[in-house]
C-alpha cells in the first residue's frame, strides 16, 4: 500500500472512532411516572421524587430520563397512558395511587413496576407478599385507608359540637372508596356522629356535590383521599372557605394551602421513597427482591389562621400533638 493511501485510511478510521464509541455507549434509561396529580399541584412531591433517584446517583437530563404522565384526577386514562410507556420501552415505571398501581398491573406483565398504594398491596392482587412481593412490581404502603378513623376522631376533637359529618368520596375510585367507608362507618358510630355520604368524580361534580351538601348543612366535611381530589384541591378549599365548613384532609398539602387540618403520611416523603427504590432498580435491583415498605410516620398538620377564620378554638391538647402549626 502507498503511503498516501495509508495515511488517508488511517484518518478515515481515526474519524470513525468517536462514532463508532459514542455507538457503543448504552442509551439513557428512562423512567415512566403515572400519577393521578395534576402538573400544577405535582411540583413538590416530584421534586421529592428526583431527590430519590438522585439518592442511587440518577440525575435527570443527565444520566437519566423521565417520562410524565399525570392524568389529572382521570382515573379512566390510567390504562392508557400505562399503555403509551410501554410503547416507549421504559426502564421502570412508578405507580403512584391505587388506580394507577393496579393500571399498570394489569397492563404490564414484565416491567419493572414502583407502586404507592394506601390500600393493602396483598388485597390489590400487586404482590405475593410485603417481605416477597414475587413478581415484576413493589413499592410503598402509605396506609392513607387505614388511619381514617383516627382523622376522622381529630376532626371531631377539633369541631366537639359537630354531629353530622358530610363524608365526599370518589366513586370512581372503587377500591379506596370501599376501604374508606369500612374504616369511617364504625367509627363515626363509636363517635356518636351521622355521617352523610356525597360523590365527585368530576371538577363540576365536586360543584354540585358541594351544593347539595351545603343544602344539607353538616356540621363538618371529610375528605376521601383521592388523587382527583389532591389535582383539585384549591378548587376544594375554596368551596370549604366559601361555605365556612370544617374540613379534614389527608395531605399536608391541601393544609399548605388553607385547609383547615390533614391527619396522614407526609405525601413528598411516600414519592422520595419511590424514586429510592426506582434507582435501586435502574441499578439492577429486581422488584422480587425488593419487600414493600411501609409508612411509619403520621402528621397532623393545623392551619390556625383558617381555624380562626372558621371561628373555631383549636384545643391546647390537639396544638400540642400536632406536628406543624401554619400561622
């Protein structure tokens, strides 16, 4: 061979180099979010999230990439947009709420899934079990269902006159509706209250189930925890301010932004650990391998200037168990 020739095969080959490495590079993986939030109320609890990933070195635009689906409080998109990320060959996807949990069950058989549930993962059919989920799905228990019955006692040692008690649920969201009527039933019969039960599944739902309730006139307002209720929570605490009703909510949040009280797991926290075990798996961890962790911590939360709003004197006992007072 010439020397000429040579030299110029030589840099033809020196130029491919980089191509041929960049080629050789695996691709970014992706992680799919379905959630039943809304783009304007997810800020926070996503950033949460991020801080997760970040915990197992998962950084997006950098070293990986997400992909958000939130339906809104639409719990019929759930399949749907389940649907669409598998399409898209994600890595992991992460489940947040019943509906969409047991969505991407029932859509995916093999990808990996991150849920969080506040029902019994076991009873939602998403896992064998907590210690050995045994399958392509674990998670989060935020037991939201299970700690309605003391809320529903902290609203009634907050509001000592009331005895009706309006109780507004999603009916679309069967599962969470059930467990929620099993916990609040009994307890409100051991509270010696009436409870009164109104549906929304819709934002003008929630108008219309706000119009009749006040036509009834309860002494107090119980919120289901629903991920169309927490998309259209101002729209919630607007109507409470409104009509000056006593509200009890699940999330901080909804207090954050002038709900009167929440009894629950900290919302941010549940996605952190989300985004913890979807690194986890990114790194090579398996959901088999991975036991269901539970939530161990409850807040409650006081918004004292809506209380004053309300006219309401919050009880030194229950200031002094609250975990944050916003003045």
């Amino acid at each position: 061979m010439k020397r000429r020739e040579f030299i110029t095969l030589l840099g033809g080959a020196a130029a491919a180099w980089p191509l041929a490495a960049r080629a050789q590079q695996p691709a970014m993986p992706v992680v799919g979010i379905l959630s039943p939030l809304s783009p304007a109320a997810s800020g926070p609890v996503l950033d949460a999230f991020r801080r997760g990933l970040a915990e197992n070195g998962y950084v997006e635009h950098q070293n990986v990439a997400i992909e958000y689906r939130l339906s809104e409080g639409r719990l019929d998109r759930h399949t749907e947009m389940a649907a669409d990320l598998v399409r898209r060959q994600v890595s992991v996807i992460v489940a947040a709420g019943t509906a969409a949990a047991r969505a991407a069950k029932a859509t995916i058989q093999t990808m990996p899934i991150v849920f969080g549930v506040s029902d019994d993962p076991v009873k939602l059919g998403l896992v064998a079990s907590l210690s050995r989920p045994g399958g392509n799905a674990t998670g989060v228990n935020f037991f939201n269902t299970e700690v309605n019955a003391k809320r529903l006692g902290l609203l009634r040692e907050l509001v000592p006159t009331a005895t009706r008690v309006a109780v507004l649920v999603n009916p679309a969201n069967t599962a969470n509706t059930s467990s929620l009527l099993a916990d609040v039933e009994p307890a409100a019969r051991a509270l010696g209250l009436q409870v009164q039960l109104f549906n929304a599944s819709t934002s003008h739902e929630i108008d219309a189930a706000f119009a009749a309730l006040v036509r009834e006139r309860p002494d107090a307002l119980f919120l289901a925890p629903d991920g169309l209720f927490s998309a259209r929570r101002v729209q919630l605490i607007s109507l409470a301010a409104r009509h000056a009703l006593p509200a009890s909510y699940s999330l901080r949040e909804y207090v954050e932004a002038g709900g009167l009280m929440s009894y629950g797991t900290n919302f941010a926290d549940t996605y952190r650990q989300l985004g913890v075990y979807a690194g986890r798996i990114l790194k090579g961890a398996t959901p088999a391998e991975l036991p269901v962790t539970q939530a161990t911590k409850f807040e409650l939360v006081i918004n004292l200037q809506t209380a004053k709003l309300l006219g309401l004197e919050i009880p030194p006992t229950l200031l002094a168990r609250a975990d944050e007072v916003i003045e």
